[in-house]
C-alpha cells in the first residue's frame, strides 16, 4: 500500500524541516546578538514582509498565498520570541 511509504517520505520531509528551523533559529540567534551590540530593536516588519512577499511570489502551490503568510508568520514571530529572549 503506497499510504505506509507516503508516511515515511513525509516523516523524512519533517525531519528534514525541524533540521532547517534549528539551522534558521541560529541565524535569526546570531542576527538578534548583532542587533543588540548595535543598539536595535529586535522587530523587523520591513524584513518579514520582504520574504512574505518573495515566498508568495515564488509559491507554485499547492499552498495558497495565505496559508504561506500564516506558517511564515507563525515562523517569524517564534524566531521573534527566541531573540527577546535570548541575552
């Protein structure tokens, strides 16, 4: 049955998509310590709706632009989260 091998591709892609979210976290870590040394604020608007706007352009689906906006945004503002709370 193609469910159980359509199952262990889609645990192998989770996989895959939690080693890159720990790979982003440590940039957005590195960005938010560069930004403190520099005396600014952890928050870019401008910064998100930029690669809102790339990651919609570049989306060929089957995600629909707004379910592309929500991950992303659910991903912005965790990393947000990690930075204010990391010294």
């Amino acid at each position: 049955m193609n469910l159980e091998r359509w199952r262990q591709q889609i645990d192998q892609i989770d996989e895959r998509l939690l080693e890159l979210l720990n790979e982003r976290a440590q940039l957005a870590l590195a960005i938010g310590r560069e930004k403190r040394t520099h005396g600014l604020s952890v928050p870019a608007p401008e910064r998100e709706a930029q690669i809102l706007q790339r990651l919609c352009a570049r989306n060929r689906g089957p995600l629909d632009e707004h379910a592309i906006r929500q991950i992303f945004s659910t991903i912005f503002a965790e990393f947000r989260r990690l930075q204010e709370s990391t010294p």
